[in-house]
C-alpha cells in the first residue's frame, strides 16, 4: 500500500465531493427554493450565499485540480511516477481531458456564475419590483437566465469530468 497515494486520493476525492456535490445541492435545492420565496426573502439569502460560496468553492476547486495533477503523474502511473502509462496511453488522454474539463468548470463557476450572481442579487434597481410591483425588469430576466444556463453548462462539464474518473479507475 502507497500511503502518499492513498493520502492524495482521499485529498482529491473529499474535495471533488464538497465541489461537484455542493454544486449539485445549490443547483437541485437552494436556487430553486430562492426562487419560489418572496422576492425580496430571496435576494437577501442570494446576496449572503454569492459572498459566502464563491471562497469555499474556489478553494475547493484549486485542491481538486493540483492533487489530481499530481495523483495522475508524481504519486500515479504516468511520468514521473512510476512510468507504467504514457501520456499517449488512453488512461493519458483521458487524465489529460480531466484537466481541461475542471479547468472549464472553474472558470465557468468563478468567472460567470460567481460574478453573475453577485451582479444578480448585488443591484438594488434590479430589486425595485419586489416593493413596487410589476413585472421584474429585463436586467434580471437576463442575469436569472444566464445563471441558469451557466449552471446547467457547469454540471453537464462536471458529469463528463466525473465520467472521466471513473474511466481511469478501470484503466482507461
Ligand atoms: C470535477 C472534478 C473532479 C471530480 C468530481 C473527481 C473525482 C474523482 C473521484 C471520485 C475519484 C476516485 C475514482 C475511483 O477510485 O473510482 C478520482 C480519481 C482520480 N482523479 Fe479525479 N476528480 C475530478 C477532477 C480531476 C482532475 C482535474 C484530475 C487530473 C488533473 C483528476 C485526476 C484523478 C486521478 C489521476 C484519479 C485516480 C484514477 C485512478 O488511477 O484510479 N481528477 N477523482
């Protein structure tokens, strides 16, 4: 038994767990559910989860990414591990996939979804409708929609990044 392995392993896949099942539980169950409370209830949880999210998320994400790094090669099969895979090899390309994958997904999650939801539930004038009345204006029908999509692109790039991993632990 490789300890330093075993220790990497357990690292990346509690991390991944807290990244791609904390995805899932915002996605599934506290984005809908601040959907369906009063407007002005939603906005105020919105706006203290996109400040408190983004850190954890991001860390999360850094920790995933560098030890599969090095759990594909340093404490893995391929150079400079022990050498008994290439970068050629499908277990290579697959590993190699994995990482523009997550790269994706981060700057999916820090660069849009991060900063659209901030701009989201940061901009009182998008709120006015929630004391005034009326429809909700177009800036939020276009924030609320892009956040939408961005977190459905954001999970189809986590399930193909996930796939990949599970490839790899029967060698491909
Ligand atoms: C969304 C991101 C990711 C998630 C959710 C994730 C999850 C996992 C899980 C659950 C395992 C254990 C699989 C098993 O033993 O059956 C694993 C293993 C592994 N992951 Fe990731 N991972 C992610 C990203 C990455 C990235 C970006 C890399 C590489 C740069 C990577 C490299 C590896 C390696 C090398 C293994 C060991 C595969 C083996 O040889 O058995 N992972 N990952």
């Amino acid at each position: 038994m490789d300890w330093v392995q075993f220790a990497a392993q357990w690292i990346h896949v509690i991390a991944a767990v807290f990244w791609f099942g904390g995805t899932m539980y915002f996605d599934f169950i506290v984005l809908p559910t601040l959907r369906q409370v009063p407007p002005l209830t939603g906005r105020e949880v919105g706006r203290a989860l996109a400040k408190r999210i983004p850190p954890f998320m991001r860390t999360a994400g850094l920790i995933v990414i560098a030890v599969g790094l090095l759990r594909g090669t340093v404490w893995g099969p391929l150079p400079p591990g022990d050498n008994s895979l290439s970068f050629g090899s499908e277990y290579g390309m697959t590993w190699s996939i994995s990482i523009l994958l997550a790269l994706a997904i981060f700057a999916v999650g820090d660069g849009v979804i991060g900063r659209t939801a901030g701009k989201l539930y940061g901009d009182d004038a998008l709120w006015s409708f929630a004391t005034a009345g009326g429809p909700p204006p177009a800036g939020f029908l276009a924030l609320s929609g892009r956040l939408r999509t961005f977190s459905l692109v954001q999970l189809a790039l986590f399930v193909a990044t996930f796939t990949c991993m599970i490839l790899m632990r029967f060698g491909l």
